[in-house]
C-alpha cells in the first residue's frame, strides 16, 4: 500500500490517501491453465525483525502464496 498525507482536504479528519498497489503476473506459456509467471514476486523479511518472528512470518507469506 502507498498512503501519503493531504492536508489540502478539510472536509475529513482523516488526511491520509491510500492507494493499494496491485501486481500485473503474466504468464510464462500464456496457453497454459497453470503457469510460473515471467516475473515472480519475491518478498523478504526486514535485517529488523527479529529472529524469533522470522519463522512465523516466513510461514505466513508461504500460506498466503
């Protein structure tokens, strides 16, 4: 997500716009039902979180995919 704060707006006394930003996946064989995209999405977890969280974070985003 991308959220700047637009303090020209009075009418809210929430300032922030938010955009949710998407991914375009395209196929590698676009005639496949089931394909691996061109370019994966790739995350990784922050040098800040701390060691103990990485598993369970890292499980959450396997999940997820």
């Amino acid at each position: 997500m991308t959220a700047y704060q637009d303090l020209s707006t009075h009418y809210s006394n929430d300032h922030f716009v938010r955009y949710v930003n998407r991914y375009n996946l395209e196929k590698q064989d676009p005639n496949a039902e089931i394909s691996l995209p061109k370019k994966p999405i790739i995350f990784w977890i922050d040098n800040a979180v701390p060691f103990k969280y990485r598993d369970a974070i890292k499980e959450g985003v396997l999940m997820w995919n």
